[in-house]
C-alpha cells in the first residue's frame, strides 16, 4: 500500500499502542472500496499531532511501513515515553 498523503511522513511524530486488534481502511468515505488491513493489539503506529484528538472520525496515521491509512483513535493509547533527565 502506498497511499499519500500532504503531510510530510517525518510529521507523524505521536506514537500511540494498539488497545486491541483493529482494522485501517485506506479510504474512510469509501469503506466498501475492499482495502483494508489488520493492526495488531500491541503494534506501534504514529499519528500526526495536530489530528489526535479531532474526534471519533477516522484519523490518518503513519504505520511502519510508512503507509498511510485511516484508524480511530479510540483503539489506541498514547505511548509515553519517561525522560531519562533529572527534574
């Protein structure tokens, strides 16, 4: 899958865990187009920063392959990375 997107990928900088299994489809306003693909519970993808949080649509994310399909975001959960740097 290669699907574009005016975002530059290096935008998408948030990543976020698979809460479950969950489906991405490469076209949200299209669904019954037949692309679509599986996320595993526990799988890394990265969303662009100013889309988290725009609602229970379908969000554009950044998966490792570098595709770009849609997902919601309420099967997923921030990753929060500790500082190793002293307070």
């Amino acid at each position: 899958m290669n699907h574009q997107s005016a975002l530059p990928i290096a935008e998408y900088t948030l990543a976020y865990q698979a809460l479950r299994d969950t489906t991405w489809l490469l076209n949200p306003a299209d669904p019954t187009n037949g692309v679509n693909g599986l996320i595993k519970k526990g799988e890394t993808i990265w969303f662009h920063r100013d889309h988290v949080g725009s609602g229970p649509s379908w969000t554009q994310v950044c998966l490792r392959d570098r595709s770009l399909p849609y997902v919601h975001l309420v099967d997923f959960e921030k990753i929060i990375v500790e500082s190793s740097e002293g307070l």
